[in-house]
C-alpha cells in the first residue's frame, strides 16, 4: 500500500524534490530509471514508469495503471 504521507511532504528520493533542493531546472530532474524522458515525479513513479511495472502489477489495481491520469492518481492517493 501507498504512503500517501511520503509524497504529500515530499519526504521522498526522487529527481522532482532532489532537483528542487539543488537548484536544477525542473525540465532536467528526468527519471533516470527509464528512457521516457519524463520528469521523474510522484505521478511518472507510481503509474508510468516502467521500471516498477511489477511493483504496480502487485499492489495497485490495473485501473490506475491502464492509461494513467492526473485524475487516477489524485484518486488513488
């Protein structure tokens, strides 16, 4: 199950809040775990990213995941 209290506080690892705490220009916090080339945020790691894809297949029902969404995610949290 989700901590949704990690990513409210942003107390998590990811390129989006490290890059904002090194001054590096949010266009540039990409994910680093695939070739997407997408910021690296909390949406991008819990519904797109497809480094995780068996982490989300385990834990998260197939409706969040299966064309992602602002809108699903904000649900799911």
């Amino acid at each position: 199950m989700l901590n949704t209290d990690t990513f409210c506080l942003s107390s998590h690892k990811l390129n989006i809040e490290i890059g904002r705490h090194n001054t590096i220009d949010r266009q540039d916090r990409k994910c680093v775990r695939c070739n997407l080339n997408d910021i690296e945020d909390e949406f991008h790691f819990v519904l797109v990213c497809p480094d995780y894809i068996n982490l989300r297949n385990a834990y998260i029902p197939k409706y969040y995941s299966n064309m992602p969404s602002v809108l699903k995610f904000i649900h799911l949290c």
